[in-house]
C-alpha cells in the first residue's frame, strides 16, 4: 500500500507506509525546531530526522560559534536549517522569539533538548548556582513548553518532543537538584500531554539514562548508559509509533520501576 503526501514545496511524492503499516509521514516531521540547539543528543536526533525526511530545522540557542557551527554541519546533509537566539533563562522572551518560527510556517515538531547538569556540590554551596539549574532546566522548560505547545495546537498538529531524564525518577544523593529539577519538568511534560489530547498535538517524553556525551565529560561510566544516536534513534521510534514515554535504552523501565519501590534506608546506601 502506497500514500502520497503534499510536502510545503507543493508536489505531491509517494511515500512507502513503515514497518507498523502507517505512512512515514505521519509521524516524522518535515519541518523541526530544536530549543537548545548545540545539544549533543538534539543534532543527533536532528541527523537522523533529515535522512529520513526533514527539510527545514531551527536551531534554537544562545548565539555562539557552536551554534553556528551545528548550523553549517545539517546544512551540509541538504536541508535548509536557521538559527534564532533563544535564552532558557528569559522566559519574558520567548513568546516572541518563537513566535517568529511558527510565524514562518507550520512547524511538525518542536524539540525541548536544552538543560544544564549543574555540579552537586558547588551547588549545594551555592543556592544562586543551585537556582539557576532549577531554573534552566524547570522554569525555561515550562515557558518555552507552553508557547510551543499553543503554537501547535494553533496550526492543530504536531509533536512537542520533551528530553527528561531518569534522574527525575527518583532523587539521588549524589544529583538531587538536577535530578529534582527533571522530575518537575517530566511530570509537567505529562500532564501538557494529558492536556493537549485530541487535539493534534503529540507529546512525547523521553527519558535518557546516563549519556556519554560532551556534558558528562569526566564523570563515572555508571550501568546502562547510552549514547546520543541512540537517543535520536528512541525518537524515531517513538514518532512512528505515537509514543507519550520512551525510555532508552528500554530496560530501565524495569529498573527504574524496582527502584521507586525500594526503601528510603535502602536506597540512599545504594551506589547510584
């Protein structure tokens, strides 16, 4: 079975329906705005997406070299791609910032990959350092979560692609603010998901175990961790098949759902 899809350029193309039987273009997006575009795992996904079918991508970020940098390697795979400054940390701008990008055309998916690890113990020494990942992290992601989310629903289709963490599972000693931080930006993700159904919109939370990137740089290797392609790789899966949670890789679903269950006295003697 064949379908045809009428890209923004006008022409109609046939495309092939993927292995769960649904035409590709249903789920992957031909347009892509990334909120924090220099992240590891957001170009990742961003390259995966233009081999498939993206032709138009926002890098979203504040103005650097990196930045521009990122820009110049996916225009070298074919797309046209843009970037825009855009700042976690003001909130009272980005309304108007990303309003520009949907004011440019529909936008089929919407990227939340920005964040800041933050260290756990000059943090804990220092709450203005402390705030600011809460900040980053929660506050910068519910601003910027929402706007997109109202542009969405405005067009009336969509994704809002969110990157939590397992860290906001369960807090742990050892990164409790950060971790603190992505369960309230997890459990924001769900309930916006909860409350844009049926209305086109699609949100999907995702949740990376340890990943070995230019962010952890320097920290312990610790079980299960991934890497950003494999990230990016949970994504695609996770838009074909309409997905509201992906975890990578998949077994820590299991483990993370053993480990809510173990007592506190336990839990904060574990080696996590």
């Amino acid at each position: 079975m064949f379908c045809t899809d009428r890209p923004q350029g006008g022409d109609t193309v046939t495309v092939m329906p993927d292995a769960f039987g649904l035409p590709q273009s249903l789920q992957l997006p031909q347009s892509l705005l990334v909120l924090g575009g220099t992240s590891e795992i957001a170009l990742a996904t961003a390259r995966r997406l233009i081999a498939r079918r993206t032709r138009t991508v926002w890098l979203a970020g504040r103005p650097s070299p990196a930045l521009e940098q990122a820009a110049e390697h996916l225009r070298s795979l074919g797309p046209d791609v843009h970037t825009l400054p855009f700042d976690a940390l003001d909130p009272d701008s980005h309304e108007a910032v990303l309003g520009k990008v949907f004011a440019e055309g529909d936008v089929d998916m919407v990227l939340l990959a920005f964040g800041v690890l933050g260290d756990q113990a000059r943090d804990e020494r220092d709450p203005a350092a402390a705030v600011r990942v809460a900040q980053t992290n929660y506050t910068g992601a519910v601003s910027a979560g929402l706007v997109s989310a109202s542009a969405l629903q405005e067009q009336g289709h969509g994704s809002l692609v969110v990157l939590s963490s397992v860290a906001g599972e369960r807090a742990r000693r050892g990164d409790f603010i950060y971790g603190s931080s992505k369960a309230g930006l997890d459990a924001f993700a769900q309930g916006l998901g909860d409350a844009l159904h049926g209305t086109g919109v699609h949100v999907m939370v995702v949740r990376p175990g340890f990943v070995r990137s230019r962010m952890t740089a320097g920290l312990p290797e610790v079980p299960f961790s991934t890497t950003p392609e494999a990230v990016a790789t949970a994504i695609e899966l996770g838009l074909r098949r309409r997905s509201e949670t992906v975890w990578v890789p998949g077994v820590l679903r299991v483990v993370m759902s053993a480990l809510r269950h173990v007592p506190r006295a336990v839990f904060r003697r574990l080696p996590l």
